[in-house]
C-alpha cells in the first residue's frame, strides 16, 4: 500500500512563480487605482461612483477594494451549456482545463471551395458553424468573419442567426449595441426555454472589447451593462498591442490588459454580482519591422501564459488567444505559429482559447487553418494529459513475463491500454513512404482541404426547436425594417 | 529610496515538470527492481564478466541481474555534467562547446538516415558523402544548432567502413560537436585517431573532447556485444557516449507510458553500471527515442505527442538522477517537409525546449527518422529560435511594468516614441527570419510565397555561399588516409554489394 | 454460406482464441470438409481483418489477436487438410541476419504470415547464414524472409541468399527482404524475389510468391 504519494495529473507548466503574481497583481490595482480609466459611458460612471470609485469626469480610478471584491464575486468555475444539452459539447471552465474555438471579425474569409479570399457573406457563418460543431477538440463557436453583404449594422446578428442553428457547441456572440444584442439574447433564451431556464443554462457569451491604452468605450460598456442586466456570461478583452498601445515589456502589456479587463469585470460585477466574467487579451507586440499586430509571434503565447497565470491567481478564467497566424496562405509557417501558440494555451490551461483559425494577423477567416489547428489540439492534449504511473502502468510484472528479447504486441497488457494511451491523428499522416506515394503524395494540406469540404458535405448538426427558427427568422425581419426606417431617416 | 526585495521568489524562465518526485521514484525503484528480478541480456563475454566479478548474478551465460546496490555505487561515480567542445577554427580557437548538465538545451541533428531530399531535385534518394557534407555545412551556418550528427549514412562509399567517410564528410562541413556512430571498435578507434589529427593531438582531447558516440540497448533489455565493446573502449579513451534505447511503447516496451519509462531506465541504468565499473568518472549521456509503434500503420513514431511527452518525463528523470540526457525533437513522420513537419517539429521542439534537457537530437529527420531534410533542418532553426524567445520568460521588474511611463501615456495615448519602448523593443522581440509578417499587398507583390518556398531558398543560399575550407589539403589528405587504409583492410568483406 | 462459417469468419474477426476451435470443431462435426471451412469461413474473416486495418479501423493488437485464432483453429484443421492433400500455404521461414539484433519488424511479419495461413517457423535474431542454410534442408519452406535494421547488416541478407545458392537450395525457395533501410531496389539487386515496405505487405508478397495471392 502506498502512501504520501502525490502524482500530477497532467503536466505542471509555470511561466511566473507565485510572489511574482502577487506583484503584477497589485501593479494592476495600482493602475487602476492612480491612474484610472476613460470610462465613454455615463450610466456606467455613475454605477461605479455610487460602488466606491473616484471619478473626475470621464476618468475612473477604482480604490483597489473595489476591485478585490469583484473578483470575489466572479466565479472561477461554471459551465457553458451546449444549447441541445449534449453532455459532451458542455464547457466546464475551472482550474486546469483549455477550452478551444475560433475568432470573430475577420474582413475576409479562405473560400473553401476556390481557395481564394474575398470579403466574408452571410453563408460563410454557416460553413463555420458546421465545421466547428464536427470538429472534436473545437469547443465553441465563433464566426471567424464580419458579414459583408448585409447592412452593416446588422452584420453581428445574421452571424449569430446563421450560426446558431447549424452547431448546438456554446457560441461567443458580439455585437454592436443594445439592439443587435438584445434580438441575439432573445434566439438564445428562446432555445434555452425562456430567461429563468437560460440564466441556470446559459448557452451563449457575450462578448466585448475595450481599447488600449485604458479606455472603456461607449460601445464595450453598453453591451456589458446589456449581457450584465440578462446574465449573459462576459467575455471583455482588450487587444493591447505592445510597443504601440501598451508598454513593449511583456510584464507591463499584461498589467495593462488587466487593468482595462478588471475596469469591465468591477462594473459588471456591481450590476450582477456573481456574473461569469472572462478577463482577456490578445496581448501581442507591434512588428517593428511591417508595423502590424502580430498573431504569430512567440510573444503573444508567452504574455498570453502570463496573463493566464495572473487570471488564475485572481481567481478568474481568461479569454485566451491561439492558433492563429501571421501567414497569408495554409502553408507551414500558419502550422508552426498556430502550434505554438495552441500548446502554449494547452498548457498555461487557460481557459477559452480563441481565434483558432485566424490567418494573415486577423485578416483573414480560415477554415483549413481551424481544421488543422484541431489536430495541433488533439496533439497538445495528449501531452497536457500527461502521464499516469501506478502499479499497472509501471508495468514492472508485464516486463518481467516479456522478458529480454520479447515483444509486447500480443500481451494482454498491450491489447488494454493501446487505444487509451496513444492519440491517434487524423490529418498527420504516419503512412510509410511507400503507402504515402501510393496515396498520391499528398502534403498536409491538401488532406486538411479535403477534411473541411467533406464535413460541409456530410455533417448534419442537431436541429433547434421550431420555436427558435421562427424566432429567428421575426428577429432579423425586424431588425431589417428597423435599419431601413434608421436610414430612411437620416436621408 | 528604492529597496531590494527579500523572500522573493522568481521564475526567471517558463518552468515544465511531468512528474512529481514522488514518481520520478516510482519509476526508478521499478527500474531496479527489474534489472535485479528480470535482468538483462548481455552478449558480450567481456562485459559479463566485468559485472559478475562485482556482484551481479549471471544466469545461462549472458542473462545478467544487477543489484539494487551496484546502481546506487555507479552513481555516485557518475558525471553530473559532460563537456563536448567542437573543433578549432583556423585560429586554433575550438568555439562551439556543450555543456550538457541539468535545466541546459542544446539542439542538434539526427543520424545516419538511409535516405535525403536532395536539395536541387527535391527528390528522395539514398544519402551519400556530398549530402553528408552539405547537411553539416548547413548545421555549421544555423545559429540554433549545437551539434551535429550524420543527416544521412554514406552510402556510397564501402560498406564495412562507412563510419570513418562519415566522419570525414562531417568535419569539412562543420566545426560544431559531433555525435558519430561506429561500425564496430574498430571504426570508432579509427574515428578517434582522426579527431587527434584534426585536433592537433590527444592532448587537446584530454582537454575536452570533440566528439560523443552514439550506441544503443536493443529494446526490451538487450545489449549488443558490439555495442558494449564500443561502450568500454569509449570509457577507456575518455569518449563521452549516448547509451540510450529506442522503445516502441506496445510493441518493444510496454504500452504505458510509464512502463516505457522504466524499461528505457532500465536498459540505460544497465550501461551506467557497466561503464562507471569499467572506469569510474566514464561520461555517459542517457535517455533516448522513446515512443510508440503507431498501431495502425507499425511506423515507429517520431513526430507522436507520446514522443515528446516520454522524453519531457524522462528529462524529469534524469535531473533527479542528475545525468546528462539525450532527448528528442525536429522531427517528423511527414515524408516531405510540409504542414505536418512544421505542425509535429513545432509541437516536440516546444515541449524539448520547455523541460530543458539537454542534448536534443534529430533535428531535420522526416519520414520516421528514414529520412533527412534540409529544408526541415532550416526551418527548425527558426522553430528553435521561437522556442528559445519563449524560453526567456517574463521579467517582472520596476522596468517592466513601467508604472509610470503607463501613467505618462495615460489612456488613450500611445508608447511608440516612449523612451521606454525605445530602451526594449529590440532585446524584447524576437525577429523571424523565415516567417513572414507582411500584410497581403506587400506579400502578394513579393510572389504570393508560401514559407516553404523561403525556406528552400535558405538552403540554396547557404550551400552555394562561397566557403573557405575548414582544414588545408594537408590535413585532409591525413584524415582520408585513415579511412582508405580502413577500406584496405576490409576490401574483401565488400562482395560488390553498394548501396548506391 | 451456412451460419456455422459465418460464426467462424465473426470469431477470427473479433480475435476469439477460445472459441475459434471450437468452431472449427463443430463445423467438422457438422460434416463441413476442410478446405472449405477454412476458405469459405477463416480466410473471409481474414480477409475481413486485413480491408478493416487497411481503412484504419482494426489496430495491429487486434489484427495480431485475429491471426491468433487463425491459428488456433488451423491446428485442428492443417493434419485434415495435409491428409486430403489439400494445397496449404505453405511454411515460412523468418529470421533477422547475423549481426543484428532487432527483430520487432521480422516478429510483425512472421505474425501476420501467421494470420494469413502460413506455417511460420522462427530462427530469432543474429542468426548466421549457415544456420538458415541448415533450416531449409531441414524444414522444407516455401518462403524465406530475412530482416535486418542496419546498413551494415544489410549484407547479410546478400551473404544468406548467397549461402543458399552454394548449398543448391536456392532455386527451392523464395526470398524475401525487408526491414527500415532495406527498398525493392535493394532487393532486386541482392537477388531475392521480393521485398515488403511493412508487415502486412510482407504478408501480401508471401501469398504472392506462393501463388496465392
């Protein structure tokens, strides 16, 4: 019988140790509280005035107790629920575990079929959807794309309204304002049940943005008072770009993103103590060289680990970044970032990692590069799970009954453990060159290529209820009439 | 004033552990249990006589059980720390030095590939002298690589005496340190004499040696008589060497990786005891290729997630048994230098990096280790350079959260002609030399390029770099005579059968 | 296809050991001849295993299983079928050269001839070219199959077929090559007959080179 005997369960991976969180901790409390934030919002000034905070007039400071008592509200664990309650596309954040899924907002968009870019249409949220509701290791749903060919106000809902129906995996919504917010929440309660059903089973995030350095804007904390008033958990994330919006040392852009995130979460705890709130970032650096924000660089996984940590230490989940690329085509420059930076997030497990299938530094939606990074996925949580040692996997008896010489292809031993204990790869080809030439030769790519048009051929995701369609369908009639009588007006 | 801080503990780099103490013992108590119940076997005469004549139990001639307590005594002979230092430049300075000891990374190639890409018809074909000589002369111009190994086996010279050609093809194409393989003692006597020529002597041997030797255990437990006569002769001549096995979890090890962890140890351990035996203080470097057959397609996996996690937990293992280790990355089972190769060198290069240890080789391997790459050896360097910017970590200092110049900007400015990014950016960001950061105008008037076209062009650039040689005609008129006497010695053994 | 084969052909899929005997034996029972109980229900099953691994839908320890219960039941049936004269696959002869002490990849493809019929008689590893010389005077093989690791010990195969050729024994048997170093254009130029990238194309080219296939 063993005893006092402590395994790890999966693989313990540290970028700060603890006395350094305590520090960027505090630094971020120190921003917060001596220089403060514009806050773009009245509504939101005088809810934080009223909480405690000094404000002269649109800045913000928060004493630091404000700040510890929001984090103290925020849970650390909750679930984001699949919208059809299959138990294996529930998202469980809490301690130790990596959520993956794709980005929002890219102008254009890999057609799968051409392979050309060209601007994202309305279809396109429909193609992701899918793809993501097929893929394993992709977790949640973004839309990896702005919709072009629709008013341009209207864009965040049709994404929603197309993505919605076609993968029953969480989806990470944004919007403009109130309105596109409010006809988003209402196909999701709807699906849910109603308002009371979706607050204990919230199937959908809301997600917002500030801006760096330091600012709440108008629009981020409009929609966090919406998502904050209806319970929708919260992703606020500013993109602060080091050596142009925030300091180019990794440990000064990472108090900052905390800073502007814990502006969000102070406010957003005070409207609805107890909300899931994700802090984030894409924190990366300014390409000194091409000046542009840099999705592929080293740096974004390591201040992403970083922030991660210090998430963690306040006792919060973080909106993380990954599996993206600087890389304008699927080659293998967009397999090496986008590796990188999924193993980095694998292993910092923190908690939902976006972005997955970004290419051409957030330009650019890719369905290829969302599929192959789903293998990356599937490969770095093999290695996160790390290793089991007891007595049965030591093997010491198995050895012996082999002995010298021996194999262990035929052993009982073997024939138990062979399908648990390797990960098996579905685009990495482990063929002998024989078999491979036989194959036709082909390089990753063109087996990722034909991964993602086989699944928008095959892959039928589980329907939403009636109810929801027609919903649907009354939302974006709606929303139609009111941009024509906006636009009618300002003529 | 500003004060120094006290109890405060700092992360100067990312930290990785797979294993708790408590299973780093788990691992090696089981370890010992198997080398002193099962045992191993040994067939080499010399050696079993060696290990008997200390207390280890003989059974049928060569099935050898060492006890627990001859492990123990080995170690605390054995070298915490092994120094190889790579040839002297036409200044006489040798510049290129390893020293491998725990929480120390150095990245190097993989070995005697049957096969190459040929690097002008991007064709796959077996290796020969010129390939050898080029990989080296590639390695030599990467500043990422720390040694070299033979990307590809000569296969166009004799047979019998490869091992001596291989040498000579790698020291005209670098001065880094060397990890050989032998055909036999013979061979690597004679490998060894060529080191003292291209030294300039033993004596500069003595100081620190240019090369490691690579020799393995057969998996489970078997230990070749060639191999362990190279094994003494290398503690007799102060050789460092690599004694480490190649497992395939399921089939020459057991399914678990655990088990493949204590077999591995096991095979290791068994060369520890034997070597410190034969010269207390000999240099040996543990650890080795340890993954799985892939039970779909029998491949013995290098670019497996399994790969990497066995080596991370084995550098676990060898730094609390404070032994130098020989760990694994930059390889692929792709057959061509493409998304997979990137994607799997990538991900084992990260993971390798990350734990630290020590003598990470095969780099440039694709197709299983059957075949090597230049194209894969280049972009690895640029992979390695990522890992290494990782590495550094996050300082978290006064200067690196400027809480001042963030108060000074205040929101809404911004930090581009800050004095304080001007003092950073340049030490702070890592600059790619490969990876290509252009927006989509500027790429696509520059040729549309995917990376591995830029890369391709690396290669050409380097090999067709004008270059002084490394050594005078002299010298290499020297060194080729070892292996043409080698070849004298052996012509009859040749039957005609080439390879190429 | 009475349900009897069927049965059998499912056992030798699942790699059913205990049952796979029995069957045969109940076949027998039932007065099913031989050569069809073990064409018409264990080679389909053996077929079956071989298309489902080829898809990546059977793993080698389940492939390895089926050829286990192939045979366990040819034991029962390969003295019935000797005595009908009946034409069986034949033996193989496995062996990894002289010098060379990996021999996981000649243990894969003696398993697999193993699955698809054969008789496979095992020398082990470093095994000299005299030794395999005296085996084939002494077991009579159709089939011999050489393996080796190492570009060095690769010429041991040349030695071997070599080694058959002086003793007249080579014209009696077949040769086939294979290992990581070893390629068909290796093999050609050794002489042997033929060469497997893998286990289970070795298994493919020793039907082949029987007639079988």
């Amino acid at each position: 019988m063993r005893t006092n005997y402590r395994v790890n369960s999966g693989t313990r991976f540290h970028v700060f140790s603890k006395d350094q969180l305590e520090q960027l901790f505090w630094d971020t409390l120190h921003i917060l509280e001596y220089t403060g934030l514009d806050v773009h919002h009245e509504e939101a000034r005088e809810i934080l005035k009223k909480a405690g905070a000094w404000v002269d007039g649109i800045r913000v400071r928060l004493p630091s107790y404000m700040v510890r008592k929001a984090l103290s509200m925020a849970p650390r664990s909750f679930t984001l629920w699949a919208r059809d309650g299959d138990p294996k596309k529930n998202i469980h954040i809490g301690p130790g575990r990596a959520y993956f899924g794709p980005g929002p907002t890219c102008p254009n968009f890999i057609d799968p079929y051409t392979l050309e870019r060209r601007p994202y249409v309305k279809g396109d949220a429909e193609l992701v959807a899918k793809v993501v509701d097929a893929l394993p290791n992709i977790d949640f749903c973004e839309s990896l794309g702005s919709i072009s060919d629709v008013h341009v106000d209207l864009s965040a809902l049709y994404e929603f309204a197309y993505m919605f129906p076609n993968t029953s995996k969480p989806i990470v919504a944004w919007s403009f304002r109130w309105d596109d917010s409010e006809a988003i929440h209402k196909i999701a309660i709807t699906e849910a049940g109603g308002q009371e059903a979706f607050e204990r089973r919230p199937n959908y995030v809301h997600y917002c943005e500030p801006v760096s350095p330091l600012v709440s804007t108008f629009e981020a904390l409009d929609k966090l008072i919406f998502a904050a008033r209806h319970r929708v958990p919260l992703v606020f994330t500013p993109c602060p770009i080091a050596g142009a919006t925030a300091p180019c040392t990794l440990a000064g852009l990472i108090a900052q993103a905390a800073a502007e995130s814990w502006m969000g979460l102070t406010l957003a705890q005070t409207i609805a103590p107890g909300l899931p709130f994700f802090m984030g970032g894409v924190t990366s650096i300014l390409d000194m060289q091409t000046m542009i924000f840099s999705y592929g660089a080293p740096e974004l996984a390591l201040a992403e680990c970083g922030l991660t940590e210090l998430a963690h230490y306040a006792g919060i989940p973080l909106w993380n970044t990954g599996g993206c690329t600087d890389s304008k085509t699927l080659d293998e420059q967009a397999a090496i970032e986008g590796s990188f930076s999924v193993m980095a997030a694998a292993l910092c497990g923190g908690d939902l990692t976006h972005d997955v299938g970004y290419t051409e530094s957030a330009m650019t939606g890719s369905l290829f590069q969302l599929c192959m990074m789903d293998e990356a996925i599937g490969w770095s949580r093999r290695v996160t799970r790390g290793i089991e040692v007891n007595e049965e996997t030591l093997a010491v008896e198995v050895i012996k009954s082999v002995g010298p010489n021996g194999h262990y292809l035929r052993h009982p031993h073997t024939r138990k453990f062979f399908k648990t204990e390797f990960w098996y790869p579905t685009l990495c080809d482990r063929h002998n060159y024989e078999e491979w030439s036989a194959a036709g030769s082909l390089p990753m790519r063109e087996r990722v290529i034909a991964k993602v048009r086989e699944i928008l051929e095959t892959h039928t995701p589980p329907p939403i209820k009636k109810e929801t369609r027609d919903v649907i369908e009354k939302v974006l009639a709606d929303a139609e009439a009111r941009v024509k009588s906006t636009d009618t007006k300002k003529k | 004033m500003e004060v120094h801080k006290v109890n405060y503990e700092v992360n100067a780099t990312p930290t990785l552990q797979i294993l708790t103490e408590d299973e780093i013992e788990a691992i090696y108590f089981s370890s010992l249990r198997v080398l002193e119940e099962t045992g191993v076997r040994c067939y080499n005469p010399e050696g079993v006589d060696i290990l008997h004549a200390h207390g280890a139990h003989v059974e049928d001639k060569n099935l050898v059980k060492v006890p627990s307590w001859m492990v123990e005594r080995a170690r605390s002979t054995l070298p915490k720390k092994v120094t190889v230092v790579g040839m002297p430049d036409k200044d006489g300075k040798r510049k290129y030095r390893m020293d491998l000891v725990k929480n120390s990374a150095y990245w190097g190639t993989g070995s005697d590939t049957p096969y190459t890409i040929d690097p002008y018809t991007l064709k796959r074909r077996r290796s020969t002298y010129q390939d050898v000589k080029n990989l080296a002369i590639i390695a030599e111009a990467l500043p990422n690589i720390d040694f070299f190994m033979s990307l590809g086996i000569t296969q166009d010279t004799a047979v019998g005496t490869y091992d001596r050609w291989q040498y000579l093809a790698m020291l005209e194409g670098t001065n880094k340190p060397i990890n050989i393989t032998a055909v036999d003692v013979e061979g690597l006597r004679d490998q060894l004499e060529m080191a003292y020529i291209r030294l300039g002597g033993k004596e500069e041997w003595k100081k620190a040696p240019a090369f490691s030797l690579y020799i393995e255990p057969v998996s489970p437990l078997s230990h070749d008589p060639i191999v362990i006569g190279k094994l003494l002769f290398c503690c007799d001549n102060d050789i460092p060497f690599v004694y480490t096995p190649c497992p395939q979890a399921g089939a020459t090890a057991p399914c678990t990786l655990a088990g493949v962890l204590v077999q591995a140890l096991t095979e290791s351990l068994f060369g520890i005891v034997l070597s410190q035996l034969r010269k207390p203080g000999a240099q040996v470097i543990i650890g080795g290729l340890l993954s799985q057959m892939d039970m779909q397609t029998t491949v013995m996996a290098y670019g497996s997630p399994e790969m990497a996690l066995l080596s991370a937990a084995y550098t676990d293992i060898t730094k609390w048994l404070m032994v130098p280790m020989y760990n694994t990355s930059g390889c692929s089972d792709a057959k061509m230098f493409d998304e997979q190769a990137a994607m799997e060198a990538t991900l084992n290069t990260f993971i390798a990096g990350l734990i630290g240890g020590n003598m990470i080789h095969d780099v440039g391997y694709i197709e299983s280790g059957l075949t090597s790459s230049p194209d894969m050896l280049v972009a690895c360097d640029e992979i390695i350079g990522m890992v290494k910017r990782f590495l550094q970590g996050i300082p978290v200092t006064r200067e690196t959260v400027p809480l001042e110049t963030i108060d000074q900007v205040g929101p809404g400015g911004h930090y581009l002609g800050t004095d304080h990014t001007l003092r950073h950016f340049k030490t702070e960001f890592w600059k790619p030399v490969l990876m290509d950061r252009l927006d989509w105008d500027r790429w696509v008037k520059a040729g549309s390029k995917p990376m591995r076209e830029r890369v391709h062009q690396r290669v050409l650039e380097i090999l067709q770099a004008e270059r002084e040689p490394l050594f005078d005609e002299k010298m290499y008129k020297e060194l080729r005579r070892i292996c043409e006497l080698a070849d004298e010695r052996h012509k009859g053994e040749e039957m005609g059968i080439g390879i190429v | 296809m009475s349900k009897i084969l069927e049965q059998l052909a499912t056992a030798i899929i699942e790699g059913d050991i205990d049952n796979t005997p029995k069957l045969v034996q109940k076949a027998l029972d039932e007065g099913l001849e031989p050569l069809s109980i073990l064409n018409d229900g264990m080679v389909m099953g053996m077929n079956e295993v071989g298309r489902r691994f080829k898809a990546g839908e059977m793993f080698v320890p389940e492939v390895l299983m089926s050829a286990e219960a192939m045979q366990a039941g040819l034991k029962i049936l390969r003295p019935l079928l000797v005595s009908s004269g009946a034409k069986l696959l034949g033996k193989v002869i496995m062996a990894t050269v002289q010098g060379d002490l990996h021999d996981i990849g000649k243990n894969l493809v003696g398993m697999m001839c193993e699955g698809a019929g054969f008789e496979v008689i095992d020398l082990g590893f470093d095994v000299p070219a005299e030794r395999i010389v005296q085996a084939v005077k002494e077991h009579k093989p159709d089939i011999v199959g050489l393996s080796a690791l190492l570009t060095t010990t690769m010429r041991q195969m040349a030695y071997t077929i070599k080694a058959l050729e002086e003793a007249g024994l080579r014209d009696k048997v077949k040769v086939m090559v294979g290992g990581a170093p070893v390629d068909a254009e290796f093999a050609k130029k050794i002489g042997a007959d033929g060469y497997g990238s893998n286990a289970a194309a070795g298994a493919e080219l020793a039907k082949k080179l029987v007639g079988a296939a």
